[in-house]
C-alpha cells in the first residue's frame, strides 16, 4: 500500500492563508530539495515516519476536521503526496483540503478539489531560478499564490510578477512579510500606495506560539 513519510501530524489554527485563524489539522511531509534562505521548518528535511496513507487519514479523522492542510518540507517532493490528497478529499467531502507547496514543483497532478497555495520563490529566498512558471496556467480560481517577502527588491520584483502574469486575474494573491526581518507595517505601506489587488498576511502562529514545533 502506498506510504509517505511524515514528520507530524498536528491540531492547531491556520497562520497564514486565505483561513487564517481556522482550526486546522496539519499532515507535515518529511524532505524538501529547495534550501531557502528563510526557511522555518528545516526539522523536516529529514527524518520522519513512514505511514500508509490508510493510517495517516484515520489519526486526521481524529479530529473532526473542517480544515486539512497537507505541507512540508515540500510535500509534493514525495510522488505518494498526490494519491494521500486524493484520499484526503474522498475521506473528507465537507472539509476543503488544501496543499502548501512551492512554485518549483508541478502542481498538475494534484486534485482538483485540493486548494493549492502555492509559494513563489521571490530573489532573497535564494531559490528563484526554481520557479516552474508553466505552473501558472495550471492554477484555478479557488487556489492561492503566496510572494513571501524580505525587502524593497523581494517586493518590487513580487509586484512584477503581479502584473506580467496577471495572476490577480488567476487566484488569490498573498503578501507575506518575513517575520521579524521585514516591518508588516512596512510592507503594508507599500501594498497601499501601488493599490495592490492582494491579501496580506502575517504568520499568525509566529505571533502566537513564535516558532514552537506542531504550533
């Protein structure tokens, strides 16, 4: 039977995203080939459980889930991924699953029912040049596009990007400021002044819990 390997399996509020504050259970994938500068869950890159998918779904049953958030690492790094997602969304028809994943791994696969926030790697994560921009086309109006954001340039060029691909136009467009790097009142700042057609965000479990493990 098909298996993933699993860092952890946790119950807390979405900090990000288009359900931020909704009680979630988290399903975190071990391993992720991107190595970004900011990165805030390398305890994932190795290690982890492996579970059938069967077992995986049953202990998210647990918890009587509205929302199911399927995030790494990067998840999709593991092929098993797209057939746990598809069990997800048959197991649990009333609640929206979602994917957290970067923008260097094809998304073509995944489950239509599955809402996809996709992060593109903006220069100061380190890990630009990764960017699977064919990815854009594959996006649906329910998914999400996440510019996480370190300074002026990481900004400037999130905003090209914005408007090159029309992606406003294609899903959901989230701004994220990197905790404790970039001012949120900054970043909204400029939001404001270019009347920018996104969601801003902050890391609501940053503010919460900081950086504690399952949080």
């Amino acid at each position: 039977m098909a298996q993933c390997r699993i860092t952890e399996i946790f119950y807390s509020l979405q900090g990000e995203s288009r359900t931020v504050g909704q009680p979630t259970v988290f399903v975190r994938l071990t391993g992720c080939p991107l190595r970004c500068n900011y990165c805030d869950t390398d305890y994932a890159f190795h290690g982890g459980e492996k579970l059938e998918i069967v077992d995986i779904v049953d202990q998210v049953a647990a918890y009587q889930p509205r929302y199911i958030t399927v995030t790494g690492g990067e998840p999709l790094a593991q092929s098993s991924c797209y057939t746990l997602l598809t069990a997800l969304c048959d197991r649990f028809e009333d609640a929206e699953i979602s994917l957290e994943t970067s923008g260097a791994m094809d998304i073509a696969k995944v489950d239509p029912r599955v809402v996809c926030v996709m992060d593109l790697k903006t220069p100061a994560s380190g890990e630009m040049k990764k960017n699977k921009l064919q990815n854009i086309a594959l996006l649906k109006p329910q998914d999400q596009v996440k510019f996480v954001i370190s300074d002026q340039a990481d900004y400037d060029w999130s905003k090209d990007m914005l408007k090159t691909h029309d992606l406003s136009n294609k899903a959901e467009i989230l701004f994220s400021p990197i905790h404790g790097e970039l001012p949120p009142e900054q970043l909204a700042d400029w939001i404001l002044a270019d009347r920018l057609p996104v969601r801003m965000q902050v890391q609501l479990h940053k503010y919460l819990w900081d950086a504690e493990q399952g949080r």
